[in-house]
C-alpha cells in the first residue's frame, strides 16, 4: 500500500475547501520520531485500538515523547490478539488514522508540499531581477532614494503577512511598528550616538519588543477581536506619539542629525552615496527575506502554521501557544521596526505625521493584495500598490490641480485604490495576487478558509 | 489633591453627553454584530457620510434642520442595504475576514472620496441644540444673558466645545442667547439635553421597531440563530440588509449629534469616536443592544470623570487629557482579555 492511497489523516468535516492532508503534515512534522516508530509497523497491525489510545500516541509535549512512544508501539504490536471478531472495519478506520499520520511524517510530505511555479513566476523573477539592476543606472537621486524606500517598504509588508498569513493573527496595526523603528533608531543615532549599524539593529529590536507587549493579548484576543484592538493601537499611536516629543520629536516632528556616509572607494557622487544606500538596503531585505524563509520552513514557522490553522490540535502536538504566538508577533513587528530604521537612512527625518492610522491599513492592505502566507506575495504586493500609486500619479497630472491639491489627491488615491481594490480582490481573488503564480492550487476557489481562527468563532 | 467637587457635576453631565453619543455610534456596531457577529470597521466613515449629508441638505441646500437629518438618514439607511447586499451578503457570514477585508477597503473608500468631494477642512454645521427655543419660559433657573456669555468663552476650551461661538466671540453668544440650566451648581447645557432626549426618542423608536414590527421580530430570529430562522421562513438575507439600514441610521444620528460640538463636519471627524464607540460596545457586549447604551454612556462617564476631572482637576497632571484615547484603548483591550462578552453579551463557547 503507498503513502498516497491513505485517507486524509485529520479529516474536517464540514471544510471541502481544505487541501487534503496539508493541515496533518504541518502537525506531524513535529513527532517525526514517533511517526517513523509507527510508520515501519508491518501492515496487518492496522486492526488495532479503540480511538482512545489511537489518539492518545499523540505526545501531549513533544520534548518527551520517548516513553509514550515506546508504550504506543508496543501496543499497536500488541493488539491484534485482542481484536474483536466484529471489528475490523472501524478498528481499521482508526489504524488508518494512525498510519495517515505517520504517513503524514514522511520525509516526502513534511510541510507543504513542494509548489510548482507557473511560467508568471519566472515572467516575474526576470521583471524583478531587471528592475533591481537597471533602476539605479537609469535614475536620478532623488528617485533612486524613492526606489529604495519601495524596497525597504517589503519589509513592513512582509511583517504584517507573518502576524496575519502565517501567525493567524490579523494586524491592522503595522504602521505602529515601522514608527517605533524608526523614532528607535533615530533615537539611537542621534541621541546616545550610536553606530548606524547598532541603531537600526536597536529600532528594531525596540520596535520587536512592542511587537511582544502586543503579541501578548493576541494570546486571548483572536479573530475579528484582535482585529478591532489592534485598529483601536493604530488609530490612538499618532495623538500619543504627538506627546512624547524626546522620542517621536512631538508635533514637528525629529530630523535626524548623523548620516550614514559610504566608504570614500564607493564614490563620493550624491549619487554614489544613494546607490550605496540602496545597496545596504537590498541586501537587508534580501537577508531578511531569506531569514524570513528558513523560520517559516523550520521548527518555529511550523508551529506558526499549526497554531493558526488549529491552535487546539498544535497545542496538543506540543507547541507552545504562548512562546508561539508571541514570538510570531514580535518576529512581525521587528521586520516592521527594521523598514522604519532603514527608512530614516534614507530620508533622515521622521515624524508622527509620517504614520497615521491609514498607513496601517495600507500595510495590511498590501499583504492582502499581494497574498498573505507568501514572502513572494508581499513583494508582489508592494509592486502592484506602486504600480497603482504611478498611475494614480499620472492621473493626478492630467487632471491639472495645484500642487498642494495635487499632493493631497495623489494621497488620496492611494487610500482610495487600495479601498478598491480590497474589495475587489476579496472577489476575485481571495487569496491574494500571488495565486495567479501557483499552478498547484486553485487560486480562485480557494478562499480564506486557510487564514486562521474564524473557523473557532464559527460555532 | 485638590477635590474640586464642586465642578464633577459639570465633568458628569458632559460625560453623559458625549457617552450619548458614543452609545448611538455604539449601537450601529452592535446592530450589525448582533446579526451576523461582524464588525463593520466601516461604521464610523458611513455615520461622517450621513452628517455630510446632512450638511449639504441643511448647510447648502437650506433645508430645515431636521428635515435634512431624517432624510440624511433615509439615505444612510439606503447605503447601508446596499452595502450589505452588494458587498457582504455573497460572503459566507461564518468566514470573517473577507467582510473584514471589505469593511477596511469600505473604510479607505469613503474617508477619500469624502476627502476628495469635501476635503479636510472643518466645515461648519447649524447645531439643532444651540440655544433654546424661543417657547421655553424664561424662568429664573435661566441664566443671565451675561454670564451666558461667560460660558460660551469658558467652553471654547472644553473637548466638546463650542468652538462657533467661542471663537467669535462675546457678541456671537448674545446672538446665541441662554444656552444652560443651572442644576446643582453645574451647567446643564441645551445641546446636553437635546442629545439626551434625541438618543431616547431614538432608542424608544428602535424598540417599537425590534419588538412589534414583523420586520423586527425577524431580524431578533436572524439574529438569535441564523439557520433556524431561514428554516422557518424568514428571508434572512433581507433581514440582514434591515439591520444594516437600521445601523446606518444609527450612525447617522451620532454622527449629526456630535458635528456641531466638533466645531463641523470633516472626513476624519468619526475617528476618536468609533474608538470610544467600539469601547463602548465592548464593555457592553458586543452582541448586546442595552449593553452598548450603557457601555457607550459608562466610556463617556469614564472619559470625563476618571481622565478629565480626576486626572487633570484632581491630581492635577495635564497630561491626562491626551490619555482620553489610550483609556479607550485600554479598555477595549482589558474588557476583550478579561470578559470577551462584555457585560451584557452572550458568552461563546468554543467547541473544538
């Protein structure tokens, strides 16, 4: 019998919009011992157990699972003198159970299952790649600082998608996090003098460690509700940030006094010094992104997916909730604080004015265009809001205003595309912009099903 | 410590006030939470279009005040129907983030197309409370028009102040003329009574509507179990669309009540207040109609009494006067970490 012939191992009912077996494998994943244990069982164990002790080989902490492993197996080996007569065919549903698990654990199903990219993806790559290259040959300074700005921008992004996509827990309160990064850093650099690299790294530590007083009631607080405390944190930030003027510079807001210089072989050009940024720049969300990848395929991302998709059973696996939720949120809010750091690199100046509570929403609004639950998403996310942005731009020309009416229209654009095309990807693309790249999944179908805990407010 | 009481009865009438009108914005929440247990983030952004309504019935249209309210609700009610059955009804209720996803971009929509109409300045509004109207006795529990004029200066300062006839000065209060009772050494303002009076009628108008019409009775079954309504007949999507409309409206109603005191209309006028609304419905139970009244009433208590007249008056500390906003926050934040249900709401049991 091959792996792929076993029923679903953790059948919801009442969900046909789940991928078969993808909730288990991320479950499994953290008892690969235990299933391996079952797993080389000869196959005539399968009429085995009542359900009780079927579910209860599942480890309540995965640390120490060892005996209860060996205890299960022996067992399992154990049973098939004591079947009853009239049993096989639910004492075989439940062997199945056990062996769809441990199936689930195998080296060729852990996680998510390998995703084949389309041909958009590589269109996309190559558009991307070029982008990166020719950009800074073919701007000016000024633009070149405005380009960077978009990239460091992915960051922000790719931390909202890690609350929302991948912790489960919506954010509409992200813009907070970038504020705190950069009102940090520029703290750091200017006040206490510090060393550009420590002050970045500082805002967004700072900014990682408001992410975990706030990660801290996400622990209770789910769903819709999170969504409304965390709005409520976005909406009150700016009248208090007015009021704390040694950190966010009040009203008027802080400039920043130190600059960070290239090394005189870089060139001494404006422009060289622009390129120079951009490159450090690039280089820390590429590194960030990188980081991002290998925590969501490791240990910890894994326990990040099960506990969105079903906090109970990862609970029962052995994840830590508490350690779980907290830390996702404060990872999120550190890649937020490290785009406000890099920000005040850029433009060394920053102000409550910078992050009213729609900057938020336009955060949150990016991930969900570009798709939550993918890194890729969040940069194809912040391509198509600048997309947007440049024709709102054009259109913002022609129309002929003033310049301040000009300006204000152009914000006002923003506001006003991303509002539509809320709405409008809610409808036809519910799992974001970065379906249109996935060939295995149905991206049009597929729903919201996956994104966490409106499935326990459903009863 | 400098227990000033003489002055809490002023602290605890503008609460009142302005917890009013945080349980009418309050209520528009929960009518829509009740039904369907969504939040329409969208709330705060529909009730400033209702006002803008208002103002451009009244303002620029001159029409008589109240004619221009009602119809500006007829046409929040109609938005909110339309919203509902556009843009949330194809979404399976259970499922929230899509609605929350529309409610946001709804949210984005509104506050720029306002922006862009009417842009972000303060646009004044006539206040349908501002002095008393000419059949009122002048009584000796009147004030003189002199010290009359006192108040409206003195106010100019308060957070719901009066800021037309402050600004413009002694003569502009003579215009206005007497706008205050004294009761128990506090100025019982007409705009008090009038917002409380408004809220009852409207509160009265909404039970008859819930408890005898049929219209009423279906939307308590929607509300009370979805499914077992559907199977007994009740056209649960139009129902839907009712509670909707009666939401908006609600919204409407606060939104109206609070421009004058704001000074005016401007897109971003429902901001700190859906805060305090939300607050509000929290505390009360986000599922419960009689909660949020009292949830939005005991915010506006708390707001004025604990942060305005025992943080700045009694301890003295000026800067308690920004914390009006976190104290929102944090009780949202308190109430959902401690008693999801709020007060008043039904608890939900999870099964797993």
């Amino acid at each position: 019998m091959s792996d792929d012939n076993w029923p679903s191992p953790m059948p919801r009912p009442g969900d046909d919009d789940e991928t078969p077996g993808a909730d288990a494998s991320v479950f499994a994943a953290f008892a690969p011992p235990h299933d391996a244990a079952i797993a080389a069982l000869p196959d005539d164990t399968t009429a085995a157990e009542s359900p009780e002790e079927a579910t209860a080989t599942a480890p309540p902490e995965d640390d120490d699972f060892g005996p209860e492993l060996a205890e299960a197996a022996l067992s399992v080996r154990s049973a098939p003198q004591g079947v009853p007569a009239g049993g096989p065919q639910t004492a075989s549903g439940v062997g199945n159970r056990v062996r769809g698990l441990a199936s689930a654990g195998g080296a060729d199903r852990v996680v998510s299952p390998r995703r084949r990219s389309g041909p958009l993806s590589w269109i996309g790559a190559v558009l991307l790649a070029v982008w990166l290259v020719a950009m800074p040959l073919a701007s000016s300074v000024t633009e070149l600082r405005q380009n960077t700005q978009i990239v460091v921008m992915v960051l922000a992004v790719l931390g909202v998608n890690i609350a929302t996509g991948y912790g489960g827990m919506i954010s509409l309160g992200h813009g907070v996090f970038v504020a705190v990064g950069a009102f940090g850093a520029a703290y750091a650099v200017d006040d206490l003098a510090l060393p550009w690299v420590v002050s970045i790294i500082a805002g967004a530590a700072f900014a990682g460690a408001i992410g975990a007083l706030v990660g801290l009631p996400a622990l209770r607080i789910k769903g819709i509700h999170l969504a409304l405390v965390t709005l409520g944190l976005a909406i009150v930030f700016q009248p208090l940030a007015k009021r704390v003027p040694t950190f966010s510079g009040g009203v008027s807001g802080r400039a920043v006094g130190a600059e960070l210089v290239p090394p005189s072989w870089f060139g001494t050009t404006r422009w060289a010094e622009g390129l120079y940024r951009y490159v450090i720049c690039l280089a820390v969300v590429g590194l960030a992104m990188w980081l991002t990848h290998n925590i969501i395929k490791s240990r910890p991302g894994r326990a990040m997916r099960a506990v969105r998709d079903n906090d109970t059973a990862a609970a029962v696996y052995g994840v830590n909730l508490v350690a779980s939720r907290v830390s996702t949120f404060a990872a999120s809010a550190t890649l937020a604080g490290l785009a406000g750091a890099l920000g005040i690199v850029l433009v060394p100046f920053t102000s409550q004015e910078s992050y009213p509570f729609q900057e938020s929403l336009v955060l949150y609004a990016t991930a969900v265009l570009g798709g939550l639950g993918s890194i890729w998403g969040s940069v194809l996310g912040v391509a198509i809001r600048e997309v947007f942005s440049a024709i709102g731009g054009f259109l913002g020309d022609v129309s002929g205003l003033g310049p301040l009416g000009e300006f204000l229209r152009l914000l006002d654009e923003e506001q006003f595309v991303f509002g539509v095309l809320l709405v409008a990807l809610t409808f036809v693309f519910p799992r974001g912009l970065i379906g249109m790249f996935n060939r295995s999944k149905p991206w049009l179908r597929y729903g919201w099903s996956r994104i966490a805990e409106s499935k326990s407010l459903q009863n | 410590m400098n227990w000033n009481w003489e002055i809490l009865p002023d602290f605890i009438f503008n609460g009142l006030r302005d917890g009013a009108v945080y349980a009418a914005a309050a209520l528009a929440l929960v009518l829509i939470f009740k039904a369907t247990t969504l939040i329409n983030f969208a709330t705060g952004e529909l009730a400033m279009l209702g006002a803008f309504f208002v103002y451009v019935l009244n303002v620029e249209q001159g029409l008589w005040l109240w004619l221009s309210i009602a119809i500006a609700m007829l046409i929040s009610a109609a938005i909110g129907a339309a919203v509902e059955r556009t843009l949330v009804r194809p979404f399976d209720p259970a499922d929230h983030l899509p609605v929350v996803l529309i409610t946001l971009g709804l949210f984005l929509i509104i506050n720029a197309v306002a922006g862009d109409v009417w842009n972000y300045q303060v646009r004044r509004v006539n206040d349908p409370f501002g002095h008393f109207p000419s059949w009122v006795p002048n009584g000796s529990e009147l004030k003189t028009s002199s010290e009359g004029n006192i108040a409206c200066l003195e106010n100019a300062d308060g957070d719901l102040a009066e800021v037309a006839a402050g600004t413009a000065g002694a003569e502009m209060c003579e215009m206005v003329g007497r706008t205050f009772f004294e009761v128990i050494g506090a100025r019982l303002h007409y705009r008090t009574i009038g917002i409380w009076i408004a809220l009852a009628l409207a509160l009265i108008a909404l039970a008859l509507i819930l408890g005898k019409t049929k219209a009423g009775l279906a939307f308590r079954a929607v509300s009370s179990n979805t499914e077992s309504a559907r199977l007994v007949g009740v056209n649960t999507g139009r129902t839907l669309g009712f509670g909707w409309a009666l939401a908006s409206v609600f919204g409407t109603l606060s939104a109206a009540l609070v421009a004058p005191a704001l000074g005016g209309v401007n897109p971003n006028m429902m901001l700190t207040i859906l805060i305090y609304a939300l607050a509000g419905a929290a505390l009360g139970g986000l599922d419960s109609l009689g909660g949020a009244v009292i949830g939005g009433l005991v915010v506006g208590l708390i707001k004025s009494v604990l942060v305005s007249w025992f943080g700045v008056v009694v301890l003295g500390q000026a800067y308690f006067s920004i914390l009006q906003l976190a104290m929102a926050f944090l009780l949202i934040l308190i109430v959902l970490l401690f008693r999801p249900a709020g007060l008043f709401g039904t608890r939900r049991i999870e099964r797993v």
